[in-house]
C-alpha cells in the first residue's frame, strides 16, 4: 500500500514536469522489488531459524520476552473508544482527515502525503482514528482498486517501446538497490550486535512491507519446525523485527523520501 503512495507520488511530480514517460521507471520498480527482496529475506530467515534451532538444541536459546509482543487479555490503551460507532463514521474519519492532509498540502511546500501520513498517527494515537479503518469498513479493497487506476492513469501515455527502453534502468535500479539495502542491514547489524541474518531480512522488508513480511514468518516457521512449540518460538523471534522493520520502512521512510526526493525533479 505505502509503495504504491510513493509510486502516486512520483508519478504526479513527473507529470506536473512534462516528464510522464519515465513513470514506467518507478512503476516497475514498484511491481518488481519484490520477486528480488523476498527471496533474499526469506533465504535469510531460514538460515537464522537454522542456528535458532540448533540454540534450542544446545538448551542456550534465550528467548524474547514474548509476554510484551503478545500480552494476555486486554491491554491498557483496549478500552472503549466512544468513536467507533460504526462504519460510515469510520470512513468519515479517514475522509476527513485526508481532506485536511491534502488542503494543507494545498497551502504548505509539505506534500500531501506527508500531511496525510502525520494526521493519520496522532489520529490514531489520540484515539480519533481506528488501526485498519478501512478493512473494518470493508473498503480497503475498492480503494486500493481505485489508487490502481489512478497509477494505470499516469500512464496512459506510456508506450512498449518506453518500457523495453527503461527497462536496463530498472534492472539496475533494483539490484543495485536490493545490494544496498541488504549490505545496510549487514553494517547495523554489526553496529548494533544483532546476527546479520537476522538484521538483513529486516532491512530487506523496504522492498516489500506488510503483509509479506508476516508471510515469510509463517512460512519459514512452519518448515524450518520439528513440532508446535518450536514452531511458535521461531515464529515470535522472527516476527515482531520484521512488521516493526516493515512499518519504518516502507509505511514511514518510502512515503517521506518520496515527498522529499519528487521535489529534487
């Protein structure tokens, strides 16, 4: 969802320069950083999950504090917000504040997006907005169709030969890019202590986020696991980095890169 905010991005500051055949660019990029980025992660999580287990084996495995990522019962913050009362009131929410988003982006050198993505967390830390509105509305779907055609769009101008001429710039922008990202994650993690097996995956959740990221936990949990229990442990140690490394940054860092970087065109 959050590269596809990124890609809209782009793509308007293109257009608004004359310069809409290059849209193929980060459109590609958009549909291919995947097909490299999964793979890379979820060879990685296998070999981390491999040394989990022989840890378990050699009873020297300390497991995370698992009591924090999945607390018992309801939590504090779990109380009854008098706000949710139904879906049309939940679509408002989100339409209002996307409203206010793009009429300050209307008035201030900020885009949009950002103001968009700003409203949208104090929203929700305020207790104004709900997490996954528009799922519970059931409107998620119809939107991201909508955000698709407002892309296809973009590119009504975009001819085959634009694309097969863009396409060595693609290939290098992605493996280029997927060689960065997983030698970032290889030096923080040496910086932080962390197992570069553990930290590349994460840093490698930029070329995909959520709910990929969530997809590689299970899958690489249940075939890497001897039974049940061991396949839960694998699972909470692999999980709660890669949905926090997806949300910072694919949900946060792509969507204010992004608006920052468009206004260098």
């Amino acid at each position: 969802m959050e590269e596809i905010i990124a890609l809209i991005i782009t793509s308007e500051e293109l257009a608004a320069i004359g310069k809409s055949s290059l849209v193929v660019i980060p459109a590609l990029v958009v549909a291919f950083q995947g097909v490299l980025g999964m793979p890379l992660a979820l060879n990685f999580m296998r070999k981390y999950a491999l040394k989990l287990q022989k840890q378990m084996d050699a009873n020297s495995f300390v497991p995370m504090d698992a009591g924090m990522m999945y607390p018992q019962g309801a939590s504090k913050t779990d109380k009854i917000n008098p706000l949710k009362q139904s879906l049309t009131l939940k679509l408002f929410y989100v339409f209002v504040g996307a409203a206010i988003g793009v009429a300050l982006g209307e008035v201030t050198p900020i885009h949009y997006s950002l103001w968009c993505l700003a409203i949208g967390i104090i929203g929700l830390k305020l207790g104004l907005l709900e997490s996954k509105s528009l799922e519970q509305a059931n409107s998620f779907s119809i939107t991201m169709v909508a955000i698709i055609f407002v892309v296809i769009g973009t590119m009504a101008g975009v001819t085959p030969q634009e694309v097969v001429q863009n396409l060595p710039s693609i290939l290098i922008i992605l493996i280029l890019g997927t060689f960065a990202i997983s030698l970032g994650g290889y030096v923080m993690s040496k910086l932080v202590k962390w197992d570069p097996l553990k930290g590349m995956p994460v840093a490698l959740t930029a070329l995909f986020g959520f709910p990929a990221d969530y997809i590689l936990c299970e899958e690489v949990s249940r075939s890497i696991a001897r039974n049940k229990q061991e396949e839960k442990i694998i699972f909470n140690e692999l999980l709660a980095p890669m949905l926090i490394g997806g949300f910072t940054t694919v949900t946060i860092a792509s969507v204010i890169l992004a608006g920052i970087l468009v206004k260098t065109l």
